[in-house]
C-alpha cells in the first residue's frame, strides 16, 4: 500500500475528492495526517501503482479496490438480508401459531355456547315436566258420568226420575 494525498487518491481510483472523504469517514479506506509546514495533509492509503500502470496512466489497482469495496458491500446486504428472511419465517410461524391457537379458542368457545344452550333447554324442561307430575299425583280421578236419561233429556234440563 502506497500513502498519497486525498487528490491522487481520487484520480487513481477514477472518483471524486469527496468520495475519497466519504469512504474514509465510513472506514472503507485508511487514511491519516501528516504534518507540514502549512499545517496537516490527509494521506489516503492505496494500492501501489505497478511500473506498469505509470506509463499506461491507468489505475487498475483502482479499479480492483473498487470491485472489492462493492463486493464486500454486496456481502454484507446479503447477510442482512439472510437475517431478515429468517426474521420472516420466525414471524411467519409466530402468525401461524396465533392463528391455530385463535381457531381452537372459538371451536371451544362454540361447542361451549352449544353446551350452554342445551343446559339451559333442559334447566327450563325439567321444572315444567315435575310441576306436571307433581299435580297428576295429586289431582283425584274424575267421576266417572252417570247415566241422566237421555240426550234430549238433559238438553231440556229434566233430570231423570
């Protein structure tokens, strides 16, 4: 690794001063300051440029840690994005188990209000049926009619004699 100014750094990695900056405060490049006579300069450290390189004034180092900043970027989404599926199927099982234990609780509660229902027809039955029976046992027979004469007799109010 080489330790250039903020400027160099930005032409060699083919972005802007800012950038260069914005990188460096997000840690994804190291840089430090230098004393000078004028005050301090901000190195940023970079790839070393091969022989290579400075004739063609190409910068493929750049280019690579271009590449292996997005890819470690990439890498990161990726694992957020793992956790928020497992989140998802976490939820999603916590739904399903609501959803069951929601059903069972308004079957009980059916099967309660049927139970109810039926308790209440037989609680308001079985008071009639022993008041019936109660007044059977008591009622005395009817007598049984005497033979009055006739129909006609009866209806004109003569009693038979």
């Amino acid at each position: 690794m080489e330790s250039v100014p903020i400027k160099e750094a930005a032409e060699r990695l083919g972005v802007s001063a800012d950038t260069i900056k914005r990188r460096m405060k997000a840690g994804e490049l190291v840089g430090h300051q230098k004393p000078t006579a004028q005050g301090f300069v901000w190195l940023v450290e970079v790839p070393a440029r091969s022989e290579e390189e400075d004739r063609e004034g190409e910068a493929p180092a750049g280019a690579l840690l271009e590449l292996a900043i997005v890819r470690e970027r990439l890498a990161g989404l990726e694992r957020l994005l793992e956790e928020r599926a497992e989140r998802v199927a976490e939820l999603e099982e916590a739904l399903v188990a609501e959803r069951e234990a929601a059903t069972s609780e308004r079957e009980a509660s059916s099967q309660l209000r049927v139970l109810l229902q039926q308790a209440q027809t037989l609680a308001g039955a079985i008071p009639a049926t022993v008041g019936q029976e109660e007044a059977w046992l008591h009622t005395p027979p009817a007598a049984a009619p005497q033979a009055s004469g006739s129909f006609w007799d009866r209806l004109r109010g003569r009693s038979p004699t």
